[in-house]
C-alpha cells in the first residue's frame, strides 16, 4: 500500500468505536485521577495481549453510560501496589518457607489460591482524552472530568488503533489525512522483542509531517553508535522528498499575505527546501562503510553542491580571497585569535581596527585618503605574512610627498601612481621608524594639533613593522604572527566571490550544500561554521524586513557540542542562539545531534520542539532530560541498552504530537531510498 493510502487510512480510524476489543482487555481501574491510574490486571489477560510493556499505550473507556464517547490514553509505567499485596506475600513467604510449588502443573496451591496470586498493579500517566465532537474525533492533552474508577474498562489496542493514536497531530498547520507525512519507524515498547511482531505488516508505522521539522529545532541524542547519524540520514532523505512536491520557486513579487504561507493546502511547503549539513566526520559527503558504502551526496548528485578547506576533486573549495574580501578575512583573523586565547598588547590593538568603509567616502576627500592607507598598511601584513597576492601585483594609496622624496631606491617610491607590495612596505616601514623624529610629522602635530596617523593605522604598522613602538623600539611578534598555516589554508588568490553568499544562494534554490569540516582544525571548524550561518541568518532577517519570501533552510549540526555554545553560556547574541530564538519567523530550522544533553546551551535547549532520545549511560543526562515533556516516564529505560538490539531505538517527542512515542527507526537504506 502507498504512504499515502496509508495515511488516509489512519485518519478514517475511529478509536471509539474500534479500539474496545474484547480480546485485547487488560483490566479495571482501581484509582483514577487528573494524572494517574492504577489498573487491576491478571496474568492471563496479560498473556493474551501478548503483554504490556513499559511505556504500551492502553485505552480506559467509560462504561456506565452509552451517552458518553470518549477514552482516556494511558501509557503504561510501572507495577502499582494492591491494598492486598501484603496478605499476598505472606501467603507466599509461607509456601515458600514449606518448599511448596506454587506454579506450573506441579503447583499445591488451591484454585481461589492461585486466582488471587495472579493479580497485580500497573501504574499508568494519564496521557488525555480522546472525545467525540460531532462527527470527528478529538483530542485533548489533559482530562477534562473523570468518573469513578470502577465504571471504566482498559484495552490494549491493535494495530489500526496504535496508528492512529501515535501519528496524532495537534497543530492547526497540519491536516489530517494528507499525502505529504513521511514514515520515520514503526512503534516498539522494548529492548526485548518476545511479544512484539517482527511481521513487517503488523507493525504500527509512525510518521511526520513536514510542519513538524522544517522550520523548528530538533534535538537528536544518545551515545555513539546508537543510530543519530541514520536518524538524521532518514530526515534529509524525507526532507529532500518533500522538497521535490514544492509548487513554486522564491518569487520576490508575491503578495505579503501570500509569503507568510509556508506550505500549501496539501500540506507541502510552497517553495523548494535548502539544506546545508555540517558535516564534521565525513561521512555525508565522503563514500564511506555505512549506507552500503554510498553517501548522502552520491544519492542526490544533481541536487548536492559539497565544500571542502582542502582542495579536493569535486568539491568546492571553502577559502576567501582576503585581499578583495578585507572585512570577511579581518574577521576570520579576529575569530582565530579570539578562539586561541591570544588577542593581549599589539595584537589586541591589530584586532580592534575598523576596516569597513567610512560612508563619507567618496575616493578623493580626507576621509578617502586616510583610509586608503589603513587599507594598503592591512593588505602590506598579508603580503609580508606570506598571503599569496591576487592577480593585481600593485597597490595604490596617496601618500606624501615630502615622505615620498626622503625614501629613494632606484627612484622616488609615488604610492599614488601604484607600486609594488615591496615598496609599500618600505615606505610604511620608513614612516613609523621616523615617526618620532622627522620633521614632517614633529611640524603637522603642531599646525594640525593631532597626529598624522590615526590610532588604526599606528595599529597596522606596528604589527607592519615588527616594533610596538616608533624607532625601532619594543620588537614584537607583529607580521609573523598571521603566519600560520592554519591562516593560510583559509586563503585563495583566486576566488572572486565569497563562498557563504555563494552557499546561501544554493539553498534558496533548494539545493544541498555538505560542509565537510572532518580534515580542518577545530578552531577553523568554528569559524567556518559560525561565518556560514551568520550569512545565512542575516539573509533571512534582511527578506524578512523586505517582506521577501523565505524558504525553508535546514541546518544540520552533527557533533553539535563542538560547535554550540556550552550549557552555562548566556551570551544571546553567539548565532546559534539566535538561531534556537529567531529562526522559527525566517524559516530555519535546526537539527543537531550529541552524546550529552547537558553540553547543550539551556537557551537552544528550551527552544527546541521536536525531540529524538537514544540511549544515554548516567544519571547525570537522565537528570538534565528530566526537565522537558514527560521523559522522566522513560527514564529508566534510556539507562538500559543491548547494543545488538537498540540501534535506532528511540523515545520521540514532535512539535504536533502532544506526548512521546517509542519508536524503532527505519534504517537509512540506499535501496530503499531510491525506489
């Protein structure tokens, strides 16, 4: 049967009159309120439902009235303890004491004995209603009223029933029955798979909507080798899938009404979505061992664009032209040295130089002329720190001529009528050595009050110079401490665009752009990642203050805790927060995956609507995972795992849906994917 067929089918299920099967009864209510129930329940009705396992959803429909539709959704926790339990087991303590068998054809006890042995307590959450509102069939996260516990009688429910309580949808953005929800899994309670059906055809698929992801952020953890990675891989597959149903491309001259509808009436999003990964190890954008050693790039060629630091055969170098692109390298250079912890005496003062464009200039005033040489001074450290020089081998700047005359060579070096990198260095060099005692700057601070070079340009030739100070005095590192290879690999002489504007276009056409981030330095990692995003982010503001259509944007992060900020991190303003805060409104989503909940900034954390949990191994991430929906149900599930079984095994909370579902994820298959 179709996914589509599928779907309809779920949503004509009507679990009122469906889901109370006489062979699927488990038992009476023996306490009841707004957040708990305590179900009585017999070993033999355990049996026959083939069990209930911690965390099975059961349904307590009220019996007393015919007049009253509506069940309540339980979800299964622990055992509940009977008011005749400790009669229980002191009878039992006794036939123990007495070495008597108590079980199997062998058994001494007596038949009321035995009945009243087979008896045991289920606690259950009170997970709401379903209810009758006309012809549909609602339901509410909570219990609107309750009755006395003993009119009620609970059921485990089939596979239909199971279907349709699961693919909930509880968001005014999705409508039921459509054809664009993808299948992520298929519902599993347990590690231990004796009851569970392993036949394809009885298994309860979930799925998801496309509203749920694109444009929200998703949080996928669990330790390593725990299915993440294939998690994400079934996301992008599906997203790309529903990308492909887009009915429009990004059209500038729609109505404002009509750009703030993100998807149409079927419930697929109205321009192509763009995704970008992240990909520190590899393996999206290399060949690799999983996936039937096929990547994610290789199922998508026409639709994958993959950037690289190194050059490598078919991928687009990630490097910028730092003598064209100055306030794009300035900033790389600041984030490096801000990241290594080294921006202290000369450096802190090269760092802090304002290298954009004064509105006043106009290429001939004052203004003009001054920052002309700030820039030659910044573009003369490049050179001597060993950037390659772009096509242009000449630099121009107006200089002075009673400067210009006192500093011969072959000839009389002119910076107005273009020179040479070693001879703008020369005569830089020359001005801050003499800068304390020639005459020309000793007679212009005494007409003009102020100081020939303005505290930018002192900057730039300390660090030009190799001297914090005029006259040779106080020798610092100065150029050569941008000569590091880690500097360098960011460089290209060639490129003449910047390659984040370059990937933002990609994406607004919908395309696939993997970052391979799995040969660079970790602070380049950084830099590179926060560079892209920010371009990114602000693209999206400026359409949105436009009132220009976004579409959406993915942002994959793997190994999110390399890259985010960390737990006690308050700093706003760090992009990936803004992100978390901003990006519901400019349609970005965020997908990140990490061992650890608790590396995670609380700001990203509590902004995050759709939940992926795999197994964690400490109390300490149980603790921290507490705090968010209703995972404490499972928290002592997540602490258990067999590593044969429980790859893909996950706890799911989704934006529409109004409570967690265990789920075992479909693996990520190239086969499958491209049927």
């Amino acid at each position: 049967m179709k996914t589509v067929d599928k779907i309809k089918q779920l949503a004509s299920v009507d679990p009122l009159k469906v889901g109370k099967q006489t062979e699927l009864f488990v038992g009476h209510p023996f306490s009841l309120d707004y957040n708990k129930a305590n179900i009585l329940v017999c070993d033999a009705d355990k049996e026959r439902v083939k069990g209930i396992a911690q965390g099975t959803f059961l349904l307590a429909f009220y019996d007393n009235e015919e007049t009253v539709e509506e069940a309540i959704l339980l979800r299964a926790l622990a055992p509940a303890k009977l008011p005749t339990d400790s009669v229980m087991i002191s009878s039992m303590i006794e036939y123990y004491k007495d070495n008597l068998p108590t079980s199997g054809k062998s058994s001494k006890l007596d038949d009321f004995t035995r009945y009243e042995f087979s008896f045991s307590g289920l606690e259950c959450r009170v997970l709401g209603t379903f209810y009758r509102n006309g012809t549909n069939v609602e339901f509410g996260a909570d219990l609107e009223n309750f009755y006395s516990a003993h009119h009620y009688s609970v059921y485990k429910v089939n596979k239909d029933v199971l279907g349709y309580i699961v693919n909930q949808r509880d968001s005014p953005d999705i409508i039921p029955g459509n054809d664009n929800e993808f299948s992520i899994g298929h519902v599993r309670y347990s590690s231990s798979l004796r009851f569970q059906s392993k036949n394809e055809e009885e298994k309860a698929e979930v799925y998801i909507h496309p509203a749920d992801l694109l444009g929200k952020r998703t949080a996928l953890f669990g330790m390593t080798r725990t299915g993440k990675s294939n998690t994400v891989k079934k996301v992008i597959e599906a997203t790309t899938e529903i990308s492909s149903n887009a009915i429009t491309q990004l059209n500038a001259t729609n109505k404002i009404e009509e750009n703030l509808k993100a998807f149409d009436e079927k419930g697929a999003p109205k321009n192509p979505v763009g995704q970008i990964i992240f990909d520190i190890n590899g393996e999206y954008a290399n060949a690799n061992m999983q996936d039937e050693g096929t990547a994610i790039f290789e199922m998508y060629k026409d639709k994958v664009s993959r950037y690289s630091v190194l050059e490598k055969d078919d991928f687009l170098v990630m490097k910028i032209n730092f003598y064209n692109e100055i306030e794009n390298g300035f900033e790389m250079i600041s984030s490096y040295f801000r990241a290594t912890g080294n921006t202290t005496g000369y450096l802190e003062n090269f760092l802090s130089v304002d290298l954009s464009k004064p509105s006043e200039y106009d290429g001939f005033n004052g203004v003009s002329v001054r920052f002309d040489r700030i820039m030659a001074a910044y573009k003369c450290c490049l050179y001597r720190a060993g950037f390659p020089l772009p096509k242009e081998k000449t630099i121009k700047f107006k200089g002075a001529s009673d400067i210009n005359d006192k500093i011969k060579l072959n000839n009389i070096i002119d910076p107005s009528k273009g020179i040479s990198y070693d001879d703008a260095c020369l005569w830089f060099d020359w001005v801050w050595e003499n800068y304390d005692k020639d005459d020309f700057f000793i007679n212009y601070r005494k007409k003009e009050g102020k100081d020939w070079a303005e505290e930018d340009l002192k900057s730039l030739l300390a660090m030009l110079s190799g001297y914090r100070s005029p006259g040779k005095k106080n020798k610092v590192y100065g150029y050569k401490s941008l000569n590091r290879r880690d500097l360098l690999d960011l460089h290209t002489k060639d490129n003449d665009s910047s390659f984040e504007e370059d990937i933002t276009k990609l994406l607004r056409d919908g395309k696939i752009v993997i970052v391979d981030l799995s040969q660079g330095n970790p602070e380049v990692q950084k830099i590179f990642t926060e560079k892209i995003c920010s371009t990114i982010f602000f693209n999206s503001m400026n359409r949105f203050i436009d009132n220009e259509a976004n579409n959406f944007i993915q942002f994959y992060f793997e190994e999110a805790h390399n890259l985010f900020p960390k737990k006690d991190d308050k700093d706003l303003s760090q992009i990936y927060n803004r992100i978390a805060k901003e990006g519901a409104k400019l349609n970005l989503g965020m997908i990140y995956a990490t061992q650890e909940v608790s590396s995670i900034s609380s700001n990203i954390l509590k902004n995050t609507q759709n939940w992926f949990i795999a197994h964690l191994n400490n109390e300490d991430e149980i603790k921290e995972l507490r705090k968010y929906y209703d995972f404490d149900d499972f928290a002592d599930a997540l602490i258990r795992f067999s590593a044969k079984n429980d790859k893909g095994f996950v706890r799911m909370k989704t934006y529409s849906n109004p409570f967690i579902v265990p789920v075992q994820i479909d693996k990520f298959s190239v086969e499958t994917s491209t049927k």
